[in-house]
C-alpha cells in the first residue's frame, strides 16, 4: 500500500540552490497537494491541483513552483532556496469534494525535511 | 488571523484516562470538521471527521463533538492509551479546502 510517496526524506540547501521534491500517489486521486509545516506551526497550503494540467496557489506560495503533467505525479520546485524555506514538506491527496465523501479526507505522505542554510 | 484554533499546544494525560481535545473555529461556512494525528518523522493520518450536520460522531475509542452555536469541536478519546501520544491536528474544510490548527501534542502517561 504505497498511497502517497515523497522524495527525499531530507536535504540541506544552501542559499540560491534550486531543487524539486518529489511526489507520486497510487491512489488515482485528482486533487494534489502540497503543505508546509513550521515548528509550532499547523499546516499551510502552498500549491495544489484539481487535476492534469490544472494546478493553483495556496496559502504561502511565494518562492515555489508546481506542475501537474500526470495523475499520479506533482514535484514542487524551489528555484532559489531561502533560509525561510527551511520547514518539513508534506505532499497529499484526495478524491474531489463531493456529497458522498468524508469531508475531502486528505492522504498525506511521510514528509520531506528541508534545510536552507 | 487564525480561522481554525486549538489552543493548547501540549496536553497531558494519565493512561487509561479520558483525554479531550479542544478547537475553535471562526468560519461558519465550514462543512465538515476533521481530526488528524500525526508522529514524529512521519505524515498526518486521518482520526475521525464529523459533518456540519451533526453533533456527534463516534469511532471506537475516539469520538468527536460539534458544537455548531459555539463553533466549537472536541475530540474524546477514552480510554487513553501510550499509542494515543502524538500531535493531534484539527482541520475544517470549507470551499478553500482543509485549513489547519496548529495542533496539540498529546502525551499519555503511564
């Protein structure tokens, strides 16, 4: 039961550095998310998408980019990493909001731990 | 400005007693309420959720209370198990999608 997979698990930045995390669902989930969490903090929305080829900002989505070329994949890019883009990433999933479901139950991956030093 | 709050960063409880989470929110439009616990090094998994439309849902040990007029939720677990300590986030979905507290680390003691 794969569900939502993320990559990597950690990496330390330095200043100006680009990178993508990685985000793969098996779950044939339309909508896409991607969260940050700060210490003390809940959860932020930075990116999400209702689907292939459709994707929106959150919350906080100042210094990231997203695609959303297939289902099942949706990378976040940070172009020029910030010392305050040092958080934990949590990439999620769900099936869109509807009459039937539980409140748009979000499936979370295990969280990608990001340092910008 | 916070529209979903729990106000307690840290609880701490006994083992086998009842432990209640708290939140608050300030977004009537909010349709459903949901509960998510969340370990150390790892992602959010879903609790128990509960429908605008109800007072109060139940799931095992773990039982969720609205308090619509109040705009006010819990979360009851009982009874308390070692298992149970985590952080506990709570999360109201409305047309923006989820919005998120800042969670409550829960801590059972032996």
């Amino acid at each position: 039961n794969a569900g939502v997979t993320q990559t990597p698990k950690f990496r330390i930045l330095k200043i100006g550095q680009s990178m993508t995390l990685q985000c793969t669902q098996d779950m044939n989930h339309n909508y896409m998310y991607w969260y940050r969490q700060d210490p003390g903090m809940g959860l932020k929305l930075i990116y999400y998408s209702v689907g292939a080829g459709i994707t929106d900002k959150g919350e906080v989505p100042n210094g990231y980019n997203v695609s959303r070329s297939t289902t099942e994949d949706f990378p976040l890019r940070l172009e020029l990493a910030a010392p305050s883009q040092t958080s934990v990433y949590f990439c999620a999933s769900s099936r869109p909001r509807g009459p039937r479901n539980s409140g748009n139950t979000i499936y979370f991956g295990e969280g990608s731990w990001l340092t910008v030093v | 400005d916070q529209q979903v709050k729990q106000n307690s960063p840290s609880l701490s409880v006994q083992e086998g007693r009842i432990s209640i989470l708290n939140c608050d929110y300030t977004n009537s439009m909010f349709d459903y309420f949901l509960w998510y616990k969340k370990y150390p090094a790892e992602g959010p998994t879903f609790l128990i959720s509960i429908s605008s439309i109800k007072d109060k849902n139940e799931d095992g040990r773990f039982t969720v209370f609205l308090n619509k007029s109040a705009k006010h939720l819990s979360l009851h677990i009982v009874p308390s198990q070692p298992g149970d300590s985590a952080v506990y986030f709570c999360a109201a979905s409305g047309a923006d999608g989820l919005t998120f507290g800042k969670g409550t680390h829960l801590i059972i003691q032996p």
